[in-house]
C-alpha cells in the first residue's frame, strides 16, 4: 500500500445494529497542504464515485476565515454531485471524527462548517446518540400536481393515491409524498426510475399507535435514482426536513405529550432497520437522532 | 469499534491509477470457526449490500475436505446475489491476499477456489500484473433476436445495430452484443434499464489499429441493472468470456502475431480507465490480466 494514506472510516448510521443502516465513508485530512491540493473537489468526487455510497465525506481542518467554534469542515459528496448538506453523513463523520480523537471545544457539542453554514451536532450523555439540529428549509410549501407527476409516473400510482405533497429542501431537493399509511409506503414499487430525471422524493405513511414494535409513528422511503441512488437506505435530511415541516402543521403521529416528537422507520424494503428519532426541545430547535457504529477503520490511498 | 474485527481490504482493479478502476470490498477470515459460523452467506449478503460495491468477497481458510493445492476459498457477493466466479474480485481479492502476507503453495501461482471451481491466477514477475485463466463458457453461442430484445430495449437500440450476440455465460449470465465501433459503445445510453429485468448484457466495438492510445483494440461496457449494477465500472468476467469466444472465431482485432491478444477497455463513460490484457498462451489457456491497487487497508466489524 502506498505511503500516502489518509485515515479512513465507513461508519453505519441510523441503525443500532451493524450493516442495517446507512453507510458513509469518511476520509479524514489533517494536513492543511493536502487539504488544500484538493480543494477543487475534483478528487474527492472521483473517490465519491468509487466508494459507490450515497454519500462520502471528506473532514478537513477549520480554515483561519472559519468562525473561532467550528470543529472542522465537512465536504459532502453522492456518487453524483457534491450536497451542501445530508444528514447522515453529518451525523457517521461526526462519529468518525470523535473516534478519530476529535475532542469538541465545546463540551458536548461538535460544531460542523459544511455548505449549508454551521451545523450543531449534540452528544448524548451515555455517548450514544448523536443529533443534528435540522437546518432551514431552503424551499418549502405543496408541491403541485404537475410537480409530483414525474414521481408517480415513476412509482406508477395514481395521483388519488397521494393525501399530501410538499417541498422540504434543506439541501438534498427533497419532495415528500404523503401516502395513505405505512403499508402502501411498503408496496410502493418504483417500476420506471427514469420518469423522474433528476427528481429527488420521498414517501412517507402513518403507522396506528403500538402497531410499529420500535415505536415508529411512520414509514419513509427515499428515492434519487438520477443521481445513481436507486432508493436510499436511510435519508437523515429527509427526516431532518419531516420535523420542519411538521413544526407548525403537528400531525397526530408526531406530537407526544404536546411536543414534537417522533420516531421515523426506514430502509426496511432493503432489509435494514433505520430508526430516525426527531424531537423539539426547550429552544425550539428540532433535533434528528441516531446511533452510529464504526463498522471499518483504516486508511485510504490519497484520493 | 468493536474488537470483533476482521482484516479488511478495498482494492481497485483494472487500472493503474488508484480509483479509475473496479472497486472489489475483500473480508479476510483466517479462524476456521468464524468461517463455519458465517457459512450460511446471510450476514455476507447483507454486507454486501450494505458496501454496495458491485462486488464484495470474503477470503475464507481451505477446509479438509479441498483439493492440497488450494491457497484460499472465495465466496463473492454482488448486492443481490452469490456468484459462482467474477473476474475483477478475483484479481482483487488474491491482491488482498498477497497483501496480507499470503504465500502461494507454488511459487507464482495462487490457487483459488470459488463455486465454479479451481481458478489459477498468475503473478507478473515483477508481482505487478495478476491474471487469471479464462474459466470454461457454462452457456456459449448466438444469443436469438428475441433474446436480445428487452436489452435494446433498454438502450433504445434497433436490432441492426447489432452485428453479432453471442451468450458467453462463465458464472454471471452475459450475453454480449458486438456493435459496430468502439464509438457506437460509447454512444449507448440505458435509457429504460427495467425494459432488460434480470437480464446482464454487455457491448463491444473495435478500435481501428493505431487509435486508442493505450493500444486497446475494443471498448466494452457491461450491464446489470436487474442486480442493482445499472453499469459496471471493469468487467473481468465478461473480457474472459470474449476470450473463450474469440478462440475459435479468431477476429482480427484480437489478434496480434498469429496469437489471441488483444487489450479491452472498459469504463470510458464513468470516467474509469479500465484496462484487460487478454492473451493466449502456449498451453493453449487463455488469461485475463490487470493491474490491482490497495486502496483502503484496515479492519471490518464482523458482518
């Protein structure tokens, strides 16, 4: 193996249970010389393409322009195109950086520069969970009918079959579909991908109090198969766009004790078991949770 | 991370420029409970959909029950299937091997046992190139009209475009079709990749002597998109499949003195430079050859 190694890490996110969520693979540069040799992106994107993940990250030192509390730069690539932000990979490189002997100068707080802006990435006192605060949305309120057409062409539904259609793009051109309930999200099949072009949606139904065995109040599956993911595993902004959304509506299934707060299961149609754990705390803020586990720890040739 | 870990291996094969080839996810199991613990291939085939590679391996100890001369058992998975031979994991999985410390019972020569059987792989004797021995055609000739006709109808092609189809079926199941040139290749787009089901085809056209500069007399580029591989980066099953086609029908771009020689490229339109030596020998056997790079070297959490 080449001398010219960075450390490297494919971390499972969303999942308590290795290899049943989602993976990013996360490079991590040190050394601002390299940092900036591959500033232009181009060969992190390549290597994006490579790894064939919905997503890889690139963590990079904060630059002297950075706000004195961000923690460290995050590039976020699909096998496509670069994002300004998604939420699993802000959650499995945080998690790589930790493991890395990242130490936040903030206690119990890592602050994360991506495109989006800063993110805040909270530590749960056991260590375990880790939570985004969800960004803004960038473009909200329903979609039309003459929007969503290519995504049921794509699913091959009726349009009847859709109860609520909206934008929720915080990075990621996100379109939630609202169908009936978590069983007709389940029978969804995508018969004809390319009907969609570069569209990026996602549906989402209600589960009955009790039914879900996790307590999940909704089933979600993602979909982006113009930038070469098919269906995602599990889709951190997607959620992160869900509690936005939810903030001023509050369906039954996402309020609890008058608060915003709900559990998200996705990724089963592809046999994983993606728990999302989104909640509105004291600030306002909403907050979108899961567990990470650091499935490989190595190093990588220079990408 | 856990301290159930597995040597861990991600190796590019195909190239000579690190990610410009066909990533190949190697696992390698030295404990022979472990092996018998996994056997069962679940937890290989949900971590080979979880690497989302199109291929992912796991290097297992011969048992008592192998032939003396066997270096290693392969098991390669793609994200919907257990294969019983693949061309591009193989060459990357021995290289892991290699890498690992792995001596060869004959010098130079690493025997492999995979569900097709024994598959001999050569070392260079500068130890950069390996090469394997063209597996036998489980399935060979011409493929019908109405064999061929849900892939072009995945790439909109009419069935005169097509100057010959022949099955060359060596483990996965490919059919390919000859176009007329190497551009015609690089032209098709898979426009409807559902039209084809679980069909796998590939495409080849020749280069006129002189004009490729690295010396390739055919562009090739393979699909699977019924196996969750729209299109393969490199293909060494399907060049191997071309050389037991070609041994008979002898076409002139795959011939050079006399001999079955001839260089592939593959991978042109994901910006990879793929590239297969293939060439007869004087025992007759025909081999497959290409360069193989680590790129990840670490540990895995047992899958």
């Amino acid at each position: 193996m080449s001398t010219s190694t960075l450390p490297f890490y494919q971390v499972d996110v969303f999942s308590s249970e290795p290899y049943k969520g989602n993976p990013v693979a996360v490079t991590i540069i040190e050394d601002e010389s390299i940092a900036e040799r591959l500033q232009d992106g181009d060969h992190m994107a390549r290597f994006a393409r490579w790894t064939n993940l919905s997503e890889t990250t690139f963590i990079l030192p904060p630059t002297k322009q950075d706000e004195p509390e961000v923690d460290y730069t995050l590039r976020i690539f699909t096998p496509g195109m670069e994002l300004p932000f998604a939420g699993h990979p802000t959650l499995g490189s945080c998690r790589a950086w930790l493991e890395h002997g990242g130490k936040p100068k903030q206690a119990g707080v890592v602050v994360q520069k991506c495109g989006l802006g800063l993110i805040y990435i909270r530590i749960s006192e056991d260590g375990q969970l880790l939570s985004f605060s969800t960004p803004p949305l960038r473009k909200s309120g329903p979609a039309s009918l003459q929007e969503i057409t290519p995504f049921l062409k794509a699913m091959d539904l009726p349009a009847e079959d859709v109860l609520e259609a909206e934008w929720i793009v915080n990075g990621p051109e996100w379109c939630a579909l609202r169908l009936r309930d978590a069983k007709a999200v389940l029978n969804v099949n995508v018969s004809d991908p390319s009907a969609a072009g570069k569209g990026m949606w996602g549906i989402l139904g209600s589960y009955k109090p009790g039914q879900h065995p996790d307590g999940a109040t909704l089933e979600v599956r993602t979909f982006a198969p113009g930038d070469g993911i098919l269906e995602d595993p599990v889709t951190g902004s997607f959620s992160a766009g869900l509690g936005e959304w939810f903030r001023n509506t509050k369906p039954a299934e996402a309020v609890k004790d008058d608060r915003l707060s709900f559990i998200v299961a996705q990724g089963t149609c592809l046999d994983r078991s993606g728990r999302l754990y989104i909640k509105q705390e004291d600030d306002g803020k909403i907050w979108v949770g899961g567990r990470t586990l650091v499935c490989i720890k190595g190093n990588v040739v220079l990408p």
